[in-house]
C-alpha cells in the first residue's frame, strides 16, 4: 500500500484529466470545429509503434517512448501526426498544451512561458517546420522568389515565385501526343529508338499523357533527351493517340498554362501550350464527396494551409491551390501514398508533395484547371466510404 500511494495523485490526475479532454476532442469534431490541440503538445502515456502514414494500418517505421513530449501538427481518425512521416495512435496520447498555450491538464500548469508537470518544469519541443519555410530556406526551383519574409502564415492567400519566371517545356515542336494504356502499371522507357537500347531510369506509368517531339518507325515517341516510349511491343498496344484538344482550354492553342485533371483515370496534367511539362496520379473525392466536372479558374493559393473536418484537423496542408467555389482544391497529401486508381479524398485532389510544390510555383492566378471523365463509383468505392464514415466523429 506504501507503494501506491504516493502514485495516486497522478493516477487519478491522469484519470480526470484524459476524460473531459476528450470529451471536448469528440464534441469539437462532431461539429466539424478545429481541435483544441492540434497545433498543441502531448505526452505520451505509454510506449508505441510509430506509422508512416496517417493510418493505423499503414507501416510501421519506428517508436516513440513513454514520457515523450510531442508537438501535435494534425489528427486523422485514431491517429495524431507528430513528424515527418511519425504517426502515432491517439489512444497513446495525452494532451497537455493547446495551440493557444493553454495546459490541458489539470496536472500541467503555466507560469509565463515556463510549463509544469506536477510541479517539474519540462521543455516543449519546437514545432513542425512547414513545407514552405524549408523551401525558403533552401529554394529548389528556378525562378525568382517574391515572398520577402522566412515564415508565411497558416491559410495566406499569397504567390511565393514569380510563376511568369517558372516553365518546364523545352519549347520543342509538339508532334505527337500519346497516352500510355492501361495493359501494364507502368511501361519501359529506353535511351534510344530500339527494343534493345538501356532502359532509362524512368518509367511512364498507365494511363499518362505524354508529348513526343520525334517519331521514329511510327513505333517510337522521343518524349524527351534520350528517352524513348514505345507505342507497342509484342503485339500489345501501350500507346495511344490522346485528343486532348476535345476538352482543352484556348490555352492549349495559345501557349498559355493549364491543368487538366482526368477523373475517371485519377490522372493530373500539367500544359505549357500543347506540351505536358508534368504528370502525376492523384487521388480525387470519395463517394459522397465526388470532385465536380467542369472548367475553372485558380482564385486562392496557400502554402501552408489548415484543413479540418469530422474524421481530420490537419496543419501544413502544403502547396494548396482552390479552383471551384466549393473550395476544392489541389494539394498535396503527407497522410497517405495511395495512389492506385481510386478516389478516397473530401472531394480535394491529392497529390505527392513535390508535384504540388513545383505546380504551386508554376501555376499564376488564374490559371485554368479542367476537370473531366467523371470518375463512376463501383461497390468497392461505395464500401470503402461508408467502411470509413462510421468514424468520423
């Protein structure tokens, strides 16, 4: 009995604590509110695994020791982000700071910017280095730069390169344009116009839309320096003709940019003119939550962006670009790599966070954006969103 009692005060401070925090986590969710501490810190009760992605049943890659603090940079449905690619269960995690500087526990208390735990001052981690800041200190993209400033705050509405200074084609004469099928995942591309040339180290994926400049022996497409795409081998097709004029905007003809986002193949295009400067799958809305058709104008671009709702609260949505009214928008995606074909977002496009970057740069106000090919829903698309609506909150 000795032993036990002079733990009780945590014990039971813990016990108070954990239960109205979250109480107000599930009622703040359920009305589609910001999360008290998201933004915040944490403790961790226990030791845990940690995840790579925003989900319990993505890979583990590493763990995460009891007593640790954490800084909360999102929330997912039985998850807290807390690092680059560090995902840890929320049921392993106590709130103890709220983004407002706020303790969260009765056993946490404040005396200016020093913090106690039952009566020890402990030290608060710093927090999460957006997206951006790491691109200002270190720009990998050519062009000029026109934010003045190291941080640029959450949900600004603000250009970060001259996107008049950022283009990606070669300029070279469009001959062809070509889109890759879907017979494999991916096809081959080689150095050299022939069947036994060296590989090239990249590949063209399905259902790419790909701009040659060079057509050798009507089989072989020069879709860049030394890289060459087959339109058939064995007898198979693997290429063909893309009439992208059939929803494209006057920028096609005039030279200007554009995007056009193939819903039905869950593939985004990036256009100088009639020239595919970038591709990349993505991940549109999920049954219930579809991405509209239609053709629209970029009118909002944040680089560090807050998206919250019942099953999400998240920080530093990067590279985030709004297109239709509703405020659908296309930005990147650190919860998830999952990228095979199917929808799965709140009607957002998801794409990998170097692609949206070098698209955020690129892209001016104003830039056109089509979306077509409704994606049609099938009864796996239907059962993963109703498996997944159970727990929102």
């Amino acid at each position: 009995m000795r032993r036990i009692l002079p733990i009780l005060p945590l014990l039971l401070a813990l016990f108070f604590s954990v239960t109205p925090t979250l109480l107000a986590t599930e009622s703040a969710a359920a009305q589609g509110f910001r999360l008290r501490e998201v933004g915040g810190y944490g403790l961790l009760l226990r030791d845990t695994p940690t995840f790579a992605y925003g989900s319990l049943d993505s890979a583990t890659n590493g763990q995460a020791k009891k007593g640790e603090i954490v800084y909360i940079n999102g929330w997912q449905i039985g998850v807290y982000h807390v690092g680059d690619n560090r995902w840890i269960a929320s049921s392993a995690v106590q709130p103890i700071v709220d983004v407002g500087g706020r303790p969260m526990a009765n056993y946490v208390t404040q005396n200016g910017n020093q913090y106690y735990m039952n009566g020890q001052a402990i030290t608060l981690p710093g927090r999460h280095m957006t997206q951006v800041e790491r691109f200002l200190r270190n720009p990998d993209i050519a062009g000029t730069v026109i934010y003045r400033d190291t941080f640029v705050p959450m949900n600004l509405n603000t250009e970060i390169m001259d996107a008049s200074t950022v283009w990606y084609s070669t300029r070279e004469p469009v001959v062809a344009t070509m889109r890759v099928t879907g017979a494999y995942n991916f096809i081959y591309l080689r150095t050299e116009p022939r069947d036994d040339a060296p590989k090239a180290s990249t590949f063209a994926y399905a259902h790419e839309i790909l701009t040659a400049y060079e057509v050798v022996d009507n089989r072989w497409y020069r879709i860049g320096p030394n890289l060459w795409a087959p339109a058939s081998f064995g007898g198979e097709t693997l290429m063909s003709p893309e009439n992208a004029a059939a929803y494209a905007p006057q920028e096609y003809y005039n030279g200007g940019k554009w995007i056009s986002i193939d819903l039905k193949r869950q593939q985004m295009t990036a256009w100088e003119g009639n020239d595919v400067v970038m591709a990349t799958r993505i991940k549109s809305g999920k049954y219930g939550y579809a991405t509209p058709t239609g053709t629209w104008k970029i009118y909002d671009k944040q680089a560090n962006a807050r998206m919250a709702g019942n099953d999400y609260d998240l920080l530093d949505v990067a590279w985030t670009q709004y297109f239709t009214p509703s405020r659908v928008a296309i930005h990147s995606a650190y919860w998830h790599n999952n990228y095979n074909g199917r929808p799965g977002s709140h009607g957002c496009v998801n794409t990998p966070t170097e692609v949206a970057k070098k698209l955020f740069m690129w892209s001016p106000m104003g830039t056109t954006v089509v979306t077509h090919n409704a994606y049609v829903y099938d009864q796996t698309d239907i059962r993963d969103a109703q498996k997944w609506s159970q727990y929102e909150r």
